[in-house]
C-alpha cells in the first residue's frame, strides 16, 4: 500500500489525469500528503496538500498572490476570458480586491441575505412539489442548481423569463479555469462571456433608468455604489455581476449535490441527521469539508520564499489544494470519515483570509435549507443509477444524479 501510495505521489501531474483521478481523487491527495506535500509538477508549478501550507499561502497575500494577470495571459491570449477572469474579485490583490470586496460585501449584508430566506424557502418547497408528482427524479436539474439560479437571479432581479441561459454560460466560463482545456471549452468560455456581458449591458441599462430598492436588490447597491462616492467601473460592474452568479452557482449547486449523495454512502448519518434535525449547521459544514465544492486554487509567489524546506523563486505558480487540506490528518482526526456532528470543523470550502468567499453566508443557507427540507420530505429517498461526476477537477460536482421517492 505505501508503495503503491508512493507511485502516486510520485506519477501525479495536474495536466494528466486519469479516470480514476476524476472518479475519486482522495487517495492521491493522501499519498501527497504523505509523501510529496509540496510537489513540484513537471510544468515547474508547486502543488501543495497539507491544511498548514494552504493557510500559510491564503494568509500572506504578500508573497502569495492572487492578481492572475500574469498566469493566464499565455492561457487566454487577448480574450473576452482573460479580461473576465482578471477584472473578477476573486483573482486580484489588495487594494484592487479590498475596494470590489467591500462593496459586493455591502451589497450582500447579513440583513439583505436574511431578507432572502422566506422566497428561498418557498422557492425549495416548490420544487420538492413538483418532484413529489413524479417516481424519479433528477436531483441536480431537477432541484440542487434550480435554487442558486434563481436565488441570484432574485438578488440581481433577474426577470424569470431571461434566466434560462444563465447556468450554461457560467459552466462555459468556470469550465475554462480548468488546469488544461481544448479549444472548444475555450471558445464556448469566451462566447459565454460576449453573451453574457451583452445581456447583462442591457439589464444595467434598464436598472440605471429605474433603479430597484437597494436593501434588497444586489444590481442596483452595486450601481449606486457606497454613501461615500466609492463605485464600480462600468467593466467591474459587469464582470462582478458575472462572478457573483458563476461563484454562488457552482459552490452551492455543488454543496447540495455533494451533500445528499454522500448521505446515501453514509445511511446512518443520513438516519441520524433525520432524527436530529438541528444538527443541519454541522451538517453543511461536514459536506462542505468532505466533498469541497471548490477543489483547487491558485497563488503565484511574488517574492522568494520556501514552504516545507522548498525554496520557491519570484514567478513560480503554486495550486492550493483544498481537497487535500480538507482532509489532512493533522487538522481533522479520522478526516476520511464523515461525521453530521463534527466540531470543530474549520475546513478551507471557502478560503481564508482576505480570500474567503464573499458569498459563504449565502451558500451556507441555500445548502441548510435545501437539504433539510429535502430530507424532511424525502426520508427514503435512493440513487437510481449511476450518477455522473462533472469531469473537472477544480470544481467536484455531478452533472446528474438519478433517484427515486421509495416508500
């Protein structure tokens, strides 16, 4: 076995995964671990898995860079994507991050985000309505990426009848982030930024002609900006907007898909989360660590600096790997168990530091609320054939999981 764990280690290489490595990739992440914790891939990157190393790094925005200028100009050329992905909040540094972070935090207060949870709730009911008219069921279509969609959509007042293209364009786009993607991803990511900032042009344009009440509308609070004068620019206006959906998309859509089937391999937490309803909080908290909805981030060193004994140059790219972190035994005692109680529970789903997610509140309520309405209603609940992971290895979800209502 430590051999084997060894071979791992030693074979891994972030731009050639197996099939395997997509269907379960802990056991490489241990062998990393274990064995080559700060790995150097062939491409001269560093990838790092021990929970220690990833809090150094998100810690010291100094030496450990987020401003992505430099790392995806060769990947995207003078793209739509490239303008995209270095305008978002999440890949920039201080100050840049600091102005956009405080405003899009202001916009999603802890008021503003509790004023959601009536039309949340309403919006679970009415679609665990709709499944219970049905023997089977789809659980992401049919219910885990319906309620960040429309969530979002809400906060952006979004109108209902222009939603409908909003979650293929945020795969096309956070399918582009891949380690290595062929040029179809890359054409689809870049048509999916032109038609999403050509539509959202217009909902701007509209807005600004009849502004919404900015407690509860993001869009609007991001226009008029702070009491202080302090505002987006047109270009960070439009981008963010994109961010804000694509990130609470994918991290929630993921949590409660992640979630629910991981409740299936594990029946007697499944029971006991049943019994004990209130033990939702640690629940979510539990999904989030043992199946993180964001697998991977990405630092570059700014100035030479060594981690684990490795001395790392000015230039060199380093990826978090959270997936790793999350279970590092050294943080979490029997990390590749799954416990609905566990406490304390400070895994890295969302960052730390002046990275963490923006949105974690949000996601967090969407995935309580979701998940124990679901199994309020669906005890028995099953899987119903295979489901199919996502094909990615910086976001781990699934595409489509079937199940059935058993009696």
């Amino acid at each position: 076995m430590n051999g084997h764990a060894r071979e791992l280690a030693d074979g891994f290489d972030l731009e050639k995964l197996t099939a395997d490595f997509y269907a379960n990739p802990y056991p490489t992440y241990r062998a990393l671990r274990e064995h080559a914790p700060v790995k150097r891939l062939p491409n001269g990157c560093y990838f790092l898995t021990r929970y220690d190393d990833l809090i150094a790094a998100y810690k010291n925005t100094k030496t450990f860079s987020s401003d992505k200028r430099k790392e995806f100009l060769p990947k995207y050329g003078n793209s739509l994507l490239y303008e995209h992905h270095t305008t978002s909040l999440v890949f920039n540094d201080p100050p840049a991050h600091t102005r956009v972070r405080r405003l899009i935090m202001g916009a999603l207060s802890p008021r503003a985000i509790a004023g959601i949870e009536p039309d949340l709730i309403a919006l679970i009911d009415s679609l665990l309505d709709r499944i219970a008219t049905k023997d089977r069921f789809e659980l992401i279509g049919d219910f885990a990426s319906a309620i960040p969609v429309e969530v979002i959509g809400n906060l952006l007042d979004v109108p209902h009848d222009e939603r409908e293209p909003l979650r293929d364009w945020s795969l096309a786009i956070l399918g582009a982030l891949e380690p290595v993607i062929a040029k179809d991803a890359f054409d689809r990511g870049n048509d999916a930024v032109k038609d999403f900032l050509a539509y959202l042009e217009t909902l701007v344009e509209r807005r600004r002609a009849k502004p919404g009440n900015p407690e509860r509308d993001v869009l609007t609070r991001l226009i008029q900006g702070e009491d202080n004068g302090e505002r987006l620019t047109a270009k960070e206006l439009l981008h963010n907007c994109i961010f804000l959906l694509n990130a609470g998309h994918e991290t929630t859509t993921n949590l409660i898909g992640n979630g629910l089937v991981t409740l299936t391999q594990y029946p007697e937490q499944q029971q006991r989360l049943i019994a004990q309803p209130e033990l939702i909080k640690t629940a979510v908290e539990e999904m989030l660590r043992y199946e993180s909805s964001n697998q991977l981030g990405n630092r570059m060193i700014v100035e030479e600096t060594e981690l684990g004994g490795i001395k790392m140059p000015a230039g060199t790219l380093v990826t978090l790997c959270i997936g790793a972190a999350n279970r590092d035994p050294a943080q979490f005692p029997n990390p590749e168990g799954f416990d609905v109680a566990r406490t304390p529970n400070r895994h890295l789903a969302f960052g730390t530091g002046a990275h963490q997610c923006a949105g974690m509140a949000l996601a967090r309520l969407e995935g309580a609320i979701a998940i124990s309405r679901f199994l309020a209603r669906f005890p028995n609940y099953a899987l119903d054939g295979e489901p199919v992971r996502g094909g990615r290895v910086r976001f781990r979800g699934f595409l489509s999981v079937p199940c059935s209502i058993s009696a």
